[in-house]
C-alpha cells in the first residue's frame, strides 16, 4: 500500500469509522457477536476477523507498515502461530534465526513435529548463514530483527534478496523495532508481524497481534485463521486503535530514553556489557542505521558477576520489574526467568542469555529519573 499521508496522519486517521449518527470524532464501537445474514455481501462475525472495528484497525496497521492487508489476533502468539502454519504443511522446511522470541521458538520445538514440519536454527545472522541451511523442500525464512533479547540485527534487505533469488517467502517479528522505527515490506519482506501487546498497545493493557502482508498473503492466513479461532475482541480493537492514535509521539520518547540509558549504562562499573543498535560499539550499528529510523526503546545488560539480578530487580522503586515490554512506563525483568524461561540452560547460553542479564524497556519518563533509579538499586549491593 502506498503511503499517501504521513506517518503520523494515518496512526491518527486511516482506517478510521466514521459516527453517521452522531458525528463524534472517534470511531465507534460495534461490540455485537451477531450481524444480520441476509441480503449481505459476506456474512460478518467475529471469529471471521471482520467486524467493523476488526477491519478498521487491520486497515490502520497495514497503513503504517505500507501492507496492503492485515489481520487481527488475539496474541502475539496467535498471529505468530497462525502465519506460520498457514504456510506450511506436512514435509515442508522453514529456517529460523537462533536468536527469537522464547514464545516462538518454544511454538515450533513442541508443534512442528505434530504436523511433520521440518526445522532449522541458523548458526549466524548473516545472509551466508540462511543461505547454508536452504534445502529443496524450503519454504521460508523467519526473522526477528532487533531479536528479543539480545537485541542482534539483521540485514533485512539481505535476508529478502536470498529469499526471493530462492523463491520462497520471508516472515519477520518488527515487534521490537515498531513501525515507527522500521517497515520491513519496504525492504521486501513479505509477511510482518507484531505482538500488538508491546508498542502498538503501549499501555500494558492490552492483549492482541497482527499480521500484514500482500492480499494474497492474508488471504491465505485467513484460511487457517477462521478454524483456529485467535480472533480478538471488538472493545479490545477500540483500545488498539486509541492506543496506536499516539504510537509516534510514544515511540519517538522511548527511542530517546532508552538511548540515553544505554549511554549512562556503559559508562557504569556494575555494568558488564550493554546491547543496544543504537551503540556505535554494537556490531551491527551501522546495519541498524541503515534499516531503521530509531534504534528502538528497548536494550538489555548484563550486570557484573558480584551482582545479584534478582536482588537488583527487587530493588528497583519506579522502573516496574514485571513482564512484557513497551507501555509507557519503563520495566526491567530478568529473561531467563521471563520470556526464555521455556529455553533449556543450554539453549539460552548458546543466545547469549546469561543469568546476570537484565532486559529494560524505556518508558516514557524522566530519564534522569530512570538514571537515580537504577543507581539506587545498583548500590544496595555495591
């Protein structure tokens, strides 16, 4: 779809309904489960995702990613599951980042076999790593770039260039980078997808995901949709669309604040390492800049071996140390008892994910105020 208005014009205006009846300035909403059947083009209901307020929000979301098409679910999960399994049958084989989303990589180790799917992990980040793993039977590749929670980066471009010289499909998570910071279709991706709970919600109230890509595309993942039932609740569709009314304005004060946290950390002795794209020492800082308009609120670090990280989280006053990630507020949790908890030992050392690793999520708050927190904490046990 092409971008006709600016960024922020269609988070506030595309997709929106209009009030007929009374003129208000905000969509309204249509929390019926049951719509008239006859003399009806297609029947409408919601486990069909396309309700009203279903189909306005699917069109806003696609607007700001430059989809054509989109698709509401219930979780990030759901729209992750979903996508991929509607894209494959039994004896296909799909490549996958080593580095995901613990949820995700959870999805395919205990599902996959169940319908005969086969996998891979690529041993790298690079194009040649993708590349190494391509059989006769590959159907697509999987990314997620930056990865959760080590926040590595992807040559996006790269990744879509293979793909399509293979042909085969490209499915990324741009739910870290948001699309405020990044729009992987642009870059030739095919199918992006979002655990619309973080940025897109942003106010850690929400549950919901999305999914966009070509007509065609969704057209497909509506098939399997419908029977596997992640469809999600209108009144939680209205709240999606306030929230994404002012997804910019959030995302542009976290860019900054995690920025600037990331900044403050590295210069800190409790500190051990920092990963963030936005670090001119990360090593794909100059791959970030490139594919990304802000390096994103989120950054992760891992505190030195005299710490104890959960005593560290416990003793944090404003940051919250709770799961999940992106509202506004900022939040600190510990990966390894949080979203990788379903990874062996082993497979999170192989990420990266060590126990002293804390991942932070910027608010948008004072950040001088984020800084005098975790210095507090910090000296409770130095």
């Amino acid at each position: 779809m092409k971008k006709s208005q600016d960024f922020k014009t269609l988070c506030v205006h595309a997709g929106e309904l209009k009030d007929e009846k009374y003129g208000g300035a905000i969509s309204p909403l249509y929390m019926s489960s049951s719509y008239a059947f006859n003399d009806v083009e297609v029947n409408q209901y919601p486990r069909y995702f396309n309700t009203p307020n279903q189909i306005g929000v699917a069109k806003k979301i696609a607007a700001i990613e430059g989809a054509e098409a989109g698709l509401l679910f219930g979780s990030g999960m759901a729209a992750i599951s979903t996508a991929l399994l509607s894209h494959l049958k039994s004896g296909d084989h799909v490549i996958f980042q080593d580095d995901l989303y613990g949820g995700t990589r959870n999805f395919i180790q205990n599902e996959f076999s169940k319908y005969g799917i086969e996998f891979c992990f690529t041993s790298g980040t690079e194009a040649d790593n993708f590349e190494s793993e391509l059989k006769q039977n590959t159907k697509g590749i999987y990314i997620e770039t930056p990865s959760n929670p080590t926040l590595k980066i992807i040559d996006i471009k790269s990744i879509s260039d293979l793909a399509k010289k293979s042909g085969i499909w490209t499915m990324i998570d741009n739910t870290f980078a948001s699309p405020v910071n990044q729009n992987p279709i642009s870059m030739g991706i095919d199918i992006v997808i979002h655990s619309a709970t973080k940025y897109l919600g942003g106010h850690s109230d929400i549950c919901a995901g999305a999914v966009l890509g070509t007509k065609n595309s969704i057209k497909q993942i509506f098939s399997s949709a419908k029977n596997l039932g992640g469809s999600l609740s209108d009144y939680t569709v209205w709240l999606l669309e306030r929230s994404i009314k002012t997804l910019f304005i959030r995302v542009q004060a976290q860019n900054t604040n995690a920025r600037l946290i990331a900044d403050f950390l590295e210069k800190e002795s409790w500190v051990e390492k920092v990963y963030y794209p936005g670090l001119k020492n990360h090593p794909k800082h100059n791959t970030a800049k490139m594919q990304m308009k802000g390096f994103g609120g989120m950054l992760s670090f891992d505190l030195i071996s005299e710490m104890d990280c959960k005593k560290f989280l416990l003793g944090l006053e404003l940051i919250k140390p709770t799961m999940s990630l992106a509202g506004i507020e900022s939040t600190a949790l510990s990966p390894r008892l949080t979203s990788h908890a379903l990874l062996t030992e082993k497979e999170r050392i192989s990420q990266g994910i060590s126990p002293q690793m804390v991942r932070f999520s910027a608010g948008i708050e004072s950040v001088e105020d984020l800084k005098k927190d975790l210095l507090q904490s910090s000296k409770k046990q130095i």
